[in-house]
C-alpha cells in the first residue's frame, strides 16, 4: 500500500515542487532585506538560503552588500563580480556597472593567501594540501588568493611521509600571508625492542600433561559459548522486523491519508498551499513506509535463518537430517 501510494502521488508533489522553492525563495529574500535595512548584517545567512533555493541576480547582488558590511570583503568581492556577469548576460546594464564598480573599488582592500611549494615536492606521489580542511588545487599555488578575515589551517600530506601542518591568522584589510610548504620527511616507524623480537621468533608451546605422549595433538579447548546464542539473536532480529513492519504500516496509513486531504486543495497536479504542504506530507510518509517495509522483511528473514541455523541446547555438536516415510505420511526431521 505504502509503495503504491508513492508512485501515485509522486508526479503531483514534483509538479508543485518548483512553485513551493520559489515561495520559500522569496520570503527569505525579503526577511534577509528587512534584517539588512535595519542594519542586522547576519541576514547573509538569509539571503544565502534564498538564493540556495532560487540563485536570483539581485539576491546575490543583495548578499554582496551583505558580506561587504560584514568585513567578508573577499566574498563581496567575488559575488560583485559574479552578479556582473550574471547582469550582462540578463542585459542589464545598470547593474552590471553598479556591481564592477563595487568589486573594483573593494579589490585595494582584499587579504590574500598565497601557498608554495618547495621545488622538491614537483613529483611526490600522492602529495595533497589541505586548507581548513578542504583541498587546495594545484594550480592555484604561486598565487595571492583573496581571502575573507580569519584563521586558516594549512596541512601537506602524502603517504610515507610526515605531514606538515600550520595556522594562519588573517585580521582587518589589505594583509598578505605567504607560506612555503617545506619538503616532507618519511615517516618514521620505531623498530620493536629486541627482547620482543626474540618472544616473536620463538613459538610459544606448554608441555603436555603427564602421561600423554607429545606426540599426541592436544584437543583445543571447548567454547565456552552458548550453543543458543545465535537463536536468541535471531528472535531479536525477527522482533526488530515485526516493529519495522509496524512502522512501515502507520506511516502507509498516513501517506493514504495525507494524500486523500491534499484532493480538497487541488485540481490535477495543481495545488495551493495546503494541497501542497498535504501532498508533500503524503510523499515524505510514504518514503519512510517503503524504508521501513524493506527493512521489516529483511529482519525477519535474517531472524528466522539464525534461528534455524543455531545448534541445539542437548546436542550443538552434531547436525543432521532424517525421514521416515509411511503408508500414507512422510515425516522430516532436522538437528541443526
């Protein structure tokens, strides 16, 4: 049921999808402009979620603005001239220019970031640099980067050798940080005392008890294990999938209904809010019906072949299986 009433509703929800972003889109972007009027500059996180939904010009225009007043001046800089490029294939020649003008009148004011490498590191296999995180291309080193204020963990790595690892610090406007990434050095490995050496070279072994000959292979110790065990994780398992089972029914129901409340609101693949919110509610719950459906099954099968599969308490040692047939009936029995 539950898979059935996602295929059905599936087409409806992705045709009110778009009309939903766009929605959201615009009650960011108006949110994020009255947080700016006020002169509440973290409306960037606004404006970024709106254009997130929607990448409107003047949303970027706008959280440009945003992350000058913030002192983020290397990305103003950057969506400036984003925007710029973005206006002149809009044909707006208006905002085009108001957005050079600003990026070129920010670019004096930019910190930059440059990164280089020792000559030595031109053909280390492997060779990656990391800054906060977040891989560096190589084309880039050499280069003065801008970047916004902050700090800046830089770290040079390759197998077999030792990484390198610093911190910069970038504060205010118009600073310049240059960092040379030293050749790497292999990696040291400590050699294992020579007392242990000689434990490892020589196998460890006990004599045998008195009258067996050494000869004589000695039997290795019983488990101690539960011959049960395994049956007592196959019922939790299958009592796991009975649950699943549970949920993946409710939440069929609730995809059904959902679905069946959103019909008031629509007319085809047409909704207003409501219809829209109903039919999104229908998809979701779906979704999490089919999830838990699958993982119900599955548990109950693993749980019923471990319960098989375990060896009994009497006898786990032996496994085997016998018939007896008679006139008019045929009896299997199984030790497993």
């Amino acid at each position: 049921m539950a898979i059935a009433v996602a295929a059905a509703s599936l087409g409806s929800v992705d045709a009110v999808a778009q009309p939903d972003i766009t929605i959201q889109a615009e009650a960011l972007f108006r949110e994020g402009k009255a947080l700016m009027a006020d002169g509440e500059y973290a409306a960037a996180a606004k404006l970024e979620a709106s254009f997130h939904y929607e990448p409107a010009t003047g949303t970027l225009l706008a959280l440009a603005l945003c992350h000058e007043r913030q002192g983020k001046l290397a990305s103003a800089w950057a969506e400036y001239l984003d925007t710029a490029s973005r206006a002149r294939t809009e044909n707006r020649p208006d905002r085009e220019r108001k957005a050079r003008e600003r990026a070129s009148a920010l670019e004096p004011r930019l910190s930059r970031l440059r990164v280089r490498m020792a000559p030595s590191h031109a053909n280390t296999p492997g060779l990656v640099v990391l800054r906060n995180d977040t891989a560096v291309d190589p084309r880039s080193f050499g280069s003065w980067i801008p970047v916004d204020p902050g700090e800046y963990r830089l770290e040079a790595r390759a197998p077999g050798l030792r990484a390198f690892r610093t911190t910069v610090s970038i504060q205010g406007e118009a600073q310049r940080a240059d960092v040379m990434i030293p050749p790497l050095q292999p990696e040291v490995v400590a050699a294992p005392p020579a007392s242990a050496k000689r434990m490892s070279s020589t196998p460890l072994s006990t004599p045998p008890p008195p009258g067996i000959p050494s000869s004589v292979p000695r039997q290795p110790p019983a488990s101690t294990s539960s011959p049960r065990t395994l049956a007592v994780a196959g019922y939790v398992t299958g009592a796991v999938g009975i649950a699943s089972l549970g949920v993946a029914a409710w939440f069929g129901v609730k995809a059904w209904a959902k679905n069946e409340d959103s019909s008031a609101h629509c007319s085809g693949n047409v909704c207003d809010d409501v219809g829209t919110v109903d039919r999104n509610d229908a998809l979701e719950a779906a979704g999490v019906s089919s999830v838990g459906f699958a993982i119900g099954v599955a548990a109950l099968a693993e749980g019923a072949a471990m319960v098989l599969l375990s060896p009994s308490a009497e006898s786990h040692d032996r496994v085997g299986v016998s018939l007896s047939a008679g006139p008019s009936s045929a009896v299997l029995r199984g030790n497993f």
